[in-house]
C-alpha cells in the first residue's frame, strides 16, 4: 500500500509528501529524519492522508496536491477531518 499525505507543521503550514508506511514516515519527520522543509517545524501532525495501490499513483496524487493553493489543500483538510 501507497500514500499520499499531508502534516500540519509547528508553524501551522502543510507539508505535502508520498511514502509506502505512513506510521514509520510520521515518525520519521518527528525525529527530525524526515524532510529538509519540516526540520525546523517541528512537531508535525498527519492531517490527510489517501492509499494507492501503486507507488506511482501516489507520487502523480502528490504533485496534483502540491499545485492547489493552500485554501484548497485546508479544503481536503477539513474535509478530511469530519469523516
């Protein structure tokens, strides 16, 4: 299984990113190993996340993510958030 996530840094902006185990990934960017944009932002929080059944479409979902503004990623978010 694929995903495609979203966390909600420290400094309240989102991080968009892909990964194939999500709980080892979130923990990754909370030690610190994750990515370069969330080191200093720390703690992050998962706030959205999709599953795919190939790394690819995960990776395709992930770049469509990171072209919405930012209202429309709040959008998933909240969205999110009620189901």
């Amino acid at each position: 299984m694929n995903f495609t996530y979203m966390v909600r840094c420290a400094d309240g902006s989102l991080y968009t990113g892909w990964t194939n185990d999500l709980e080892k990934r979130i923990r990754c960017h909370n030690d610190g190993k994750g990515a370069k944009y969330t080191r200093p932002r720390l703690p992050v929080r998962l706030v959205y996340y999709e599953r795919f059944d190939t790394k690819e479409d995960a990776m395709r979902r992930e770049a469509a993510i990171k072209r919405l503004t930012k209202a429309r990623k709040e959008e998933l978010v909240a969205k999110f958030d009620g189901m």
